[in-house]
C-alpha cells in the first residue's frame, strides 16, 4: 500500500518496506506539485512474527565548545528509541504492523544576550522598572557597550516526538485485498531564546494520517486501486517569559494576556532585530492552525498486447481553520536604549480581536496514459494530466486582498469569499510525452526522457 503523505508524516526506517523517488520524468499519474514525487510502501505483517527494538544515545561528551562557549561544550542529550513487530492475526489471511518511535532532546544552546548593564537599570523610571526583569542581570565583569552588556549562557531547549504507525491488511480472495494504516506524530518544542534566555517560544504539533486501499483484478490484464484518505495537523505556537525567570513575573500589557514582545532600538516592525534582545513574548504568539484533508483516488490500470492504459481520478478536499493575527499580546516599540529608560513608547501594536479565518478549496486531477511496447528495445509513453482547483475561499466571507481596476491597485480591501479576483486554476493541462531507448544489451545504460509540457 503506498501512502502519500501531505504534511511531514514520513513513515520512520522501521515501518518503510521500499520506497522510490520519482524525479522530473514521472508519468500522468503523478502531480500537483513540482519536482520530486517520492512513493513510500509501508511495511507490512507476514505469516511470522517479527520484531525490533533500538536505543540510541548522543551527548556532549565529545563535543568541542564554541567560540562563544564558556569554558565546556554546555549539556546536550538525545534519545532516539522505538520499536516494531508484524506477523499475522489469521493465517495467509490477515496480518497486522505497529511501529514507534520516540525522539527526546535536552540541549543548552549557547546565548550571546544584550541586556541592560546596572548603569542603565539604576537610571530607569519607575514605571520601567518591572521591565528590566524580562533580560538577565549582567554579572560584574560582563562586557558594556554605552549602558549596554554582554551576557553569556546556554538557555535550555527542549524536543518531544511521539511518532507511531499501524498497519491491517486482510485478503478477501485472490482478486480481492484490503489494507489500512494509521500514522500519528505528536510533539513539543520549548526553546529558551539565545537572544534573551528569558523569552521563550513553544509549539505543539500533532499530525495524523489515514489511509485505505481496496484492489480489486477483474482479469489478468485489468486491475482497480482506490484509496479513501484523512489528514489532520494540528498546530500551536506560542512565545512566554521563561517559566522559573523573574521575567514570568511581569504583567501583561493587556487584561488577561502574558507580557507582550518588548523591542528596545528597533522598528515597528514584528520581531525586528534591535539594541537589545528581543524581550516578553514573541509577537507571534497564541497562534493556531488546524487544517483537514479528505482525499479520494482510483486507478486503472489495463493491458491489452503491447500497450499498457493507465487511468485515474484524484479528488482532495482542504479544510483549514487558523488565528494567525500577530500582536495578539501587544508590541511596545522603543526607538532607543534611552527612551526605554525615560518610559516613552513610540509605538505598541496589539490585536483586540483576531478572528479565526476557515479557509476552503477543493483539487482535483484526472489523468490518462498509454505506454506502448513498439519493440523490444523501444518504449514509446504518451499521457495527459489535468488538474484544477476551485480557489483559496473563505466560508464566511471573510476573506479580504487588495484587487486590480484596469491594472491599477485599488486603495481600499476587498471582502468576500474568494481571496483571489481570478481564478487561473480551474484548468490546468500537463500533457506527457516518453521515450525509452536501449540501443544495446539490457545490461547497459540507455537513455530516457520524458517531456512535461
């Protein structure tokens, strides 16, 4: 059963019985994207039981410290362990494969930080001072620059990767034979910042797929696949002051909120780069993605003498629902160290209410190919792909870019459904011409082309 995974799924060593990679000279029947195509077959159960297990172990032991290192190479840990077994529920019948695979990092990343030194803390307003807990306190010593300072650590990261694969095949009689699989990956990142160890970021994520194949041979020389599928992914992310840091003390600038991002000698701009470290809460913060894939496919293949058809069907229905508005915690913009002392703000930017956007469309592609043995050295390929896309639509109308009058932007938004004027998607031709060539003996290379226009 060959899987075609949409988000990073990729099945782990264990549970992959072969794969290929489709390059540039692919056939009609795949598509949608440029470039490779790689096809994955799951491992399988066999009428034995069989199974693994490993462990794997990286630390710092070896590791050589960096330029910004102090003294030794900070910790580091990483486990990789996992499992499989296969075999059979019935006999030459039905067979079912589990697979998983855990993944654990604990890694103290070298953080180079710009802070405020103690001169510029003394000198600080009131109104300020809660803010100066969102950076480190420099320790005596610590490099200065102008009411600046230098402070060296390693922040902890940490990674959590929950991956697992289950597999069910069952033959119903020589013509008929069914196979289903499940795959989950679950996991969590929480990095420290190296540019302020008391900011940090966290994401989730949770991606699963499920898949269903029937093959059904009317004859030796007719066979039908279809597959029924269902992805979801989950995602989000987030950035905090760091649990345990006097920066988790720090109020919010909004009712209800953590502390928002604090830029101190930069722009407006979200998360820009600036005097200081970027401080609080990244303003790309309480973000969330959840988005659906509900995939329908057959294919026929058919041989009559020389010639082999190829025909197919492909349908994906896209569901996504995302509150991706930034400065949903506030933004207070500084335009230098010293306006950040005497209290005054140039600009802060926050969302008052973000509204979550469902994002809709449906692709599809139909597809037909012959591939004609004309001699024993010659293989003549012709085939057609079409696909289409119905747009990037919003179910609530909700859906708002700025259009073009007569080739001229307009200066006000348009709300509606579709996020685009037009859409150039509804027809999308790829026709196929190969040509498969071996002048000499099948033992020598020969050459191939296939031409996608």
């Amino acid at each position: 059963m060959a899987a075609r995974w949409n988000e990073r799924h990729a099945p782990r060593v264990d549970a992959v019985r072969e794969f290929s990679v489709q390059r540039d000279s692919y056939g009609a029947e795949f598509g949608k994207r440029p470039g490779g195509q790689v096809v994955i077959v799951t491992q399988s159960g066999t009428n034995q039981w069989h199974g693994t297990a490993f462990e794997f172990l990286r630390n710092n032991v070896l590791d050589a410290p960096n330029f910004f290192d102090q003294g030794d190479a900070p910790p580091f840990r990483r486990n990789q362990f996992g499992a499989s077994m296969g075999g059979p529920v019935r006999k030459d019948n039905t067979f079912v494969f589990g697979n998983y695979e855990g993944f654990r990092q604990s890694l103290h990343q070298t953080s180079a930080a710009f802070v405020p030194d103690a001169g510029s803390r003394a000198a600080a307003v009131p109104s300020v001072q809660p803010l100066l807990n969102l950076w480190p306190t420099p320790p005596a010593g610590a490099p200065d620059f102008s009411g600046i300072a230098e402070v060296f650590s390693s922040p902890l990261q940490t990674i959590r990767e929950d991956f697992g694969t289950a597999r069910v095949d069952h033959i119903f009689s020589q013509r008929d034979t069914f196979g289903g699989i499940y795959t989950i990956d679950d996991g969590q990142d929480f990095t420290a910042t190296p540019l302020d160890p008391f900011s940090s970021d966290v994401m989730t994520l949770r991606g699963q797929v499920l898949s269903l194949e029937e093959a059904h041979v009317f004859s030796p020389a007719l066979v039908n696949s279809a597959r029924v599928g269902f992805s979801r992914a989950g995602y989000f992310f987030t950035g905090e002051p760091t649990p345990g840091t006097p920066a988790a003390s720090v109020p919010g600038f909004l009712m209800g909120r953590p502390v928002g991002a604090v830029v101190v000698g930069g722009s407006a701009a979200s998360n820009p780069t600036a005097q200081l470290g970027l401080a609080g809460s990244n303003n790309g913060s309480n973000l969330t993605i959840a988005r659906n894939l509900y995939t329908l496919e057959d294919h026929i293949a058919l041989t009559r003498g020389r010639q082999q058809f190829e025909f197919g069907a492909w349908f994906q229905r896209f569901q996504s629902n995302e509150t991706i508005a930034l400065s949903q915690f506030g933004q207070a913009t500084f335009t230098s160290l010293q306006t950040f002392l005497q209290g005054t703000i140039s600009s802060f930017l926050f969302d008052p209410s973000p509204t979550e956007m469902n994002w809709r469309s449906l692709f599809g592609a139909i597809y037909a190919q012959d591939t004609i043995r004309v001699a024993p050295k010659l293989t003549l390929t012709l085939g057609f792909r079409d696909e289409f896309s119905t747009g990037w639509n919003e179910a609530h109308g909700r859906a708002a870019n700025y259009f073009f009058t007569n080739g001229v932007i307009n200066s006000t938004p348009h709300v509606g459904d579709s996020l685009f004027q037009n859409n150039n998607a509804k027809f999308l031709p790829q026709p196929r011409i190969g040509v498969a060539w071996s002048p000499f003996s099948p033992k020598d290379r020969y050459p191939r082309g296939l031409r996608h226009v």
